[in-house]
C-alpha cells in the first residue's frame, strides 16, 4: 500500500481544494487601480565575463554566480528581490480581500484515498487549513478514526512533511517518509500502529523512491544513495543509486544491498514484493525515460540471483502483479497506447508473451489487480474511463462516473473484495467512492460538505489547430453564460511534457479566479501523455519546439474566438510548464498580458549539471550533443532575452530550498529579465523561504503564493471586479 501525501499535480492551479461563491466583500463595480511599476528600481545584479564553448558556438553566461544559492552576494540577492516584489504586492488594493476569499474556501475537510491491510483502514485527512493532512487508522470499516501520524506537530511552520508512507500487510507497521522545507531528499522511520510510537529504525539519504513491505512484514525494500555531501547536498548531482533490504529492528548500517550496477551510475531501482513472497521485481529507470527493464530475484531460494527479463529499453513495462511464475504488466510495447499482457519466467521469451487485454482507441493510464480482477484506467480525449476485465481479459463491465473529469485510485490486492477511488473535475471537488468488486457498484464514501455550487460553473472541450496542422484538445472553464466578446480576462494553463497528462481537476485558486470573471483554459500539448506514446515523443527532444507552438495556438484561438484579447490573456505554468511560459513568454511577448512562470527550467544548456536534472535528457536532449545543443539553445527562455524588448508583466516564483529544479534557474532567468525590460510593465521574482520544489507545501505557504499570483493578474489585467457570483 504506497501513499503520496502530496500528489503530482503541477503547480498551484491543480491543488485539490474547494469553494462557494463571492460573498459581500467585494465592492461594487470598480477598475482595479494599478501599481505604480515605473517608479520600479531593481537590484543590482553585476554581470560576470563567463563564456562557454559549445561544439565551437561561445554562449556567454552572465549570471553565472547566481547558481550559488549560498553566497552572500546571491543571499543579498534574493533579500533585495523578495523586498521589491514584497513592497510591490502589498500595494494591491485586492490582495487582502483575496487572501480571506482563498483561506475562506480553502477551509474544508479533505480526505485521501483508503486502503484496508491486516483489517484495519489507512487515510489521510486535512480538516481544512491544516498545513499538513493526518494519517488517520479505523479498526475495521466503521470503527472510529484514530490518529496514527500528523506531521503538523514536527515543525512550528509546517515545512515538515510527510511524502510517502506504505502499511505492513498486517496492518501493524507504518513506514513513512519525512521531507523538510521541500526537498526531494527523505528520511524515514517505522511507527507501531497500535501504540502509535516509533521505534529505533531509522533510514536516510533516501530519494525518488517508496518502499516495498515483504509478506511476512519482517522488512521492506527502499532505494538511497551514498551520503552526500552536507554543504552542497541541495544542488549535486544524483547518481548510483542502489536497492537494500531493510529488516525491522536493525540499524541502516546492517542494511542487506540487494542490487547495484557501479557500471551504469544513472540508472535508478525500484523493488517491489510479490504479494506471495516469492519473487522481488526490480523495475529498473533510466532518468524520466518512459522506457524501463524489468529484473527479478527469488526470495524463496536462498541463493538466487538478480536474473533479468526485460533487458533493453525499448518501451514501458509496469508490474500489476502475478499468478506463480506468470507476471503481469500493463506495457507499451508494440501498442503506443497501452496494453495488458503475461510472461511466464518458465518461458519468458517474446514469441511466449500472451496479451490479455488489447490496445484501444484510449491511452490507458493505469492499471491494477484487485480482487482477481483487472482494473483498467484509459484517458478519453484526456478525461476518466475505467473499464474491469477478468484475469483472462474479457471485458466484464466499465465503471460509471460521474460525469467529464478525472478518477484515480482502484489500488489494492488480489484477496480483496473492495477498492476505493476518487474523482474530481474543474468544478467539482475531489470526492471518494468505494467500490464493491463482485458487484461493480460505487458507493459514495466521503464527499466535501460545503455551500458551494458547481451548476453554477461549465466546462466544455474544444479542439484546435496548432502550427503544424495538429488537432489539439483544450478545456475551458468558467462561469455559465460567459460572453464572447474579447474581453474576458483568461488564464492559459500548460504543462507539455515527460508524459504527463493534464486532466480536469479541482483547485481553490482556479474557482477564485472564475469567481472573479476569469475564464480557465487547459490545452493538452504535446509532450503530454494525453495520447500515448507518440504523443509525448512529439514534444521531445528536437521537436520540443511542437509544445510551445501548441500552447501559443492555444492562446490565438481564445483570441480569434473571442474569449479574451491579447491584453487579457495570461499564461502559466510550473516546473515544465514554467519552462513553457519561459520559452513562449520569449518568442511571442507581444501575445500576452502577463506572465507567471514558476519553478521553471530556464537554463537549457546547464539544467543536466545539477541535481536530477540529467535525467531530463530523455525528454530535452542535452547541450552535450551539438545537434540538440542547438534546438536547445534555440528556444532556451535564460538564452532568448532580447534586451530593448517590452515584456508583459511577469511574476516569477521559486523556492530557496529547491533541489528539483534548482533557484538558480528563475534567479538568473530574472536577472536578465529585469535588464532587458524596455517598458514599464514589472517583472518580479517571488523567491519563498523554506520551500522546494513544491510537494509537500503547508498550506499557509499555499494559501500565500496563490494570492500573491492572483492579486498580480487581477493588477496586471486591469480586471474589474463586480461583486455578482
């Protein structure tokens, strides 16, 4: 059972949340006043002589300095930034009024989705403006809940968090993950269930990895790496990770080393238990590659060895589970799309593979065994369908849902009779289903109890052309009876690659921004994961620039179809997506009126030096290979600053503890930014303290951020507010 307590969702528009409509503190119809950006005086940030040469091209690298997030002149930095940008905000006569409006929806109970091992039921829950969720246990379905975790008494601000946690098969031993202040790095501990203390077992040095229990609950499998080092551990690269076995009671020195490859330092290990205890599978990953081997280790023979089955990365191989020597895997290979099929160890060659369940029309996302059922989850034009199908692949019948959104969930083991999932959409929020196997009928489980009214909001589906005659799916989301006459102020959401699908999902800062006028877009670019296989690879590597020409098609069609106007239009995304809104933001600055790049990777042709970033690559290519050094260095945000240009105006966000995508990316991407800038329009950098990447994110920090954004593009496009729901 492995639990996340901060799901992937990218960025602030997707946090889980809800809201009612606007109450009487707004004021009548007004044109929002508009700061002062001319008087704006920046800090200083000198320009260093650094050249490189790449494959004979020079590229000069000005801030180069900022990369050392620890100096005392980057410190100076950032405190001279976060002032200006702090002094700036304050002066916005609807950032108070927003931020009561966020906290006031952001004040209801949110619940995760259960699972049952050893009789007992496991779920978080936040009551509301929690910074973290409590990991709650019930004897039984409906026995009362007891508290069994609540990372929110370990740090006085909430930047302790929980990351991962997986459950004993009896029910009896927690492990859980702790990371602090957002950084990818975790430690994790063991918590008897029933005392609810913790005992000595202490793990570190754990990163990109969850933990395996086996049968007999005597230990579980992890991933770490070697001890970094303590002054640089935030931005050194990460390589030769290793698999151990941890046994309850021991400490991490006596850890057993299952599985390492000192000749292959990028490859990344995940070791998961069979539910019989006889076999260890071994996915093995080569960065953010969606491509995978597949090793095994029998654990009911003493002496085996690591033995391989899957040895070339030629596609995606996820293990579901197994029926003795026969394995199960949900795969891409030889169907873009994705497909279920069985190998037999006894006879594990290629010609011998059995498919159980096809390839359809739909991508199909993920997939379990629960119950001695398979359970299907497809991506229809990048909404939910689940379908059920017996072990021999015969479709049993297709899971209704409530209505055009997203489903996850339906996890479990092969002895249950039940399973759980949750759903949420644009203006719906997340609500939990259990979900009776032998029967096939969902039962609502925990539904959010709030005045609010989703009839009151719409969301509709179109398709577009972008640059290359590719038809391109975009959600739009806002109020009923939006009018279309080009002046509806209009946030353009995007993400656009490593496989990752945007679907509709719930967040409270999106509902504030409908419930001011503003009008949600989603359009599902390529790189994403919406369409398969060849879907994503079309927003890769050399043809990367596909993405942003989706997303700049994106915001010319809200245009010419009379949604917004250009002065309007605002744009956004983080991480990848802060990339996207980097790149875009440079080659089309005249498309938009404002900009809110977060977390992004601005630098192309350094972001491989630190951290993770190397594993990257599958998707970006690397400055390292003279072709892709050019494609890179062609649509780079940091590389395509043009000085003299008027940009619109632009809030950047980062946190100082980030270890994803390090700071260094949005403080030198800001830098020359503000350099550049030949109009009056700001262009500000919010650098939060004790924050990363942004998993695991209190939710006062959450609460701030989103209203930091929401009040700026209330400023930046001259929004008026009206006061009406």
């Amino acid at each position: 059972m492995k639990f996340t307590f901060a799901c992937h969702r990218i960025g602030w528009l997707m946090i889980a949340a809800i809201g009612t409509v606007w109450g009487s503190s707004w004021r009548s119809a007004h044109a929002v006043e508009q700061s002062d950006s001319s008087a704006l005086h920046y800090p200083i940030a000198h320009r260093g002589d650094q050249v490189d040469d790449y494959h004979g091209t020079r590229v000069a690298d000005q801030y180069r300095w900022l990369e050392n997030v620890d100096s005392s002149e980057t410190r100076d930095w950032v405190k001279a930034e976060n002032q200006l940008t702090k002094g700036f905000l304050e002066k916005l006569h609807e950032r108070e009024v927003i931020r009561r409006r966020l906290t006031e929806l952001w004040n209801y109970p949110k619940y995760g989705i259960p699972s049952q091992r050893g009789g007992r039921y496991f779920f978080t829950k936040n009551s509301g403006l929690q910074n973290q969720a409590v990991l709650y246990w019930t004897a039984g379905f409906d026995g009362a809940p007891q508290v069994l975790l609540d990372p929110n008494v370990l740090s006085e601000n909430g930047t302790v968090a929980v990351s991962h946690f997986d459950v004993s098969d009896n029910g009896q031993l927690l492990a859980y993950g702790l990371s602090t202040a957002g950084s990818d790095w975790q430690e994790w501990r063991v918590c008897d269930v029933t005392t609810g203390k913790d005992l000595a077992d202490h793990l570190k040095w754990i990163k990109f990895s969850s933990v395996s229990w086996t049968p007999d609950n005597k230990g579980f499998f992890y991933s770490r790496y070697a001890e970094p080092n303590e002054a640089t551990k935030l931005v050194d690269t990460n390589y030769y990770q290793k698999l151990y076995y941890h046994r309850i009671g021991d400490s991490q020195a006596l850890d057993q080393l299952v599985y390492e490859r000192p000749d292959e330092k990028e490859w990344e290990f995940s070791g998961t238990a069979s539910e019989d205890g006889k076999f260890l599978v071994i996915e093995v990953h080569h960065g953010t590659e969606q491509k995978n081997l597949v090793f095994y280790k029998r654990l009911d023979r003493p002496d085996a060895k690591v033995a391989e089955l899957i040895s070339e990365f030629k596609a995606k191989y996820d293990y579901l589970g197994n029926n003795g020597s026969v394995f199960w895997f949900r795969t891409d290979l030889d169907a873009p799309r994705g497909r279920i099929i069985a190998i037999d160890l006894e006879q594990p060659e290629p010609a011998n593979r059995r498919e159980l369940v096809a390839e359809s029309a739909d991508v199909m996302a993920h997939a379990s065994v629960v119950g001695d059922q398979f359970i299907a989850e497809y991506l229809h034009d990048a909404h939910s369908a689940v379908k059920v199908f017996d072990l021999t692949g015969k479709l049993l019948r297709e899971v209704e849902l409530p209505g055009l959104g997203t489903s996850a969930g339906f996890d479990g083991r092969r002895s249950d009779s039940e399973t759980f999932f949750s759903f949420t959409s644009f203006a719906l929020p997340s609500s939990i289903y259990r979900y009776e196997l032998p029967t096939g009928k969902a039962i609502l489980f925990r539904q959010p109890q709030v005045d609010f009214h989703p009839d009151n909001y719409e969301t509709r589906q179109v398709f577009y052309t972008s640059r290359d005659g590719t038809r391109v799916p975009m959600f739009i989301s806002a109020k009923k009876g939006v009018k279309l006459e080009g002046d509806n102020p209009t946030l353009l959401y995007g993400y656009g690659g490593f496989n990752i699908s945007l679907t509709p999902s719930f967040s409270v800062p999106n509902l504030v921004w409908m419930e001011l006028g503003g009008v949600f877009a989603v359009p599902n670019l390529r790189g994403g994961g919406e369409y398969g296989r060849q879907w994503h690879e079309a927003g890769t590597k050399l043809k990367k620039q596909n993405v942003f020409d989706d997303f700049i098609a994106a915001a010319q069609w809200l245009i010419d179809n009379h949604y917004t106007s250009r002065e309007k239009l605002a744009i956004s995304g983080r991480s990848n997506g802060g990339l996207l809104v980097g790149a875009c933001l440079t080659q089309r600055p005249d498309l938009f009126g404002a900009a809110l790049p977060g977390v992004g990777v601005m630098d192309m042709l350094r972001f491989h030096k630190f951290t993770i970033g190397w594993g990257w690559t599958s998707d970006y290519g690397s400055s390292d290979n003279a072709e892709e050094f050019t494609a890179l260095r062609a649509y780079s945000p940091l590389h395509n600053i043009k000085p003299g240009t008027q940009y619109p105006p632009t809030l950047i966000t980062t946190g100082d503890h980030d270890d994803r995508v390090v700071p260094g990316h949005s403080f030198k991407f800001a830098a020359a930014m503000q350099a550049a800038q030949s109009g009056t329009a700001p262009i500000l950098i919010r650098i939060e303290t004790q924050a990363g990447h942004g998993a695991g994110k209190p939710t006062t920090k959450l609460i701030d951020e989103a209203t930091d954004q929401l009040a700026f593009l209330v400023n930046a496009l001259k929004m008026k507010i009206d006061g009406r729901p």
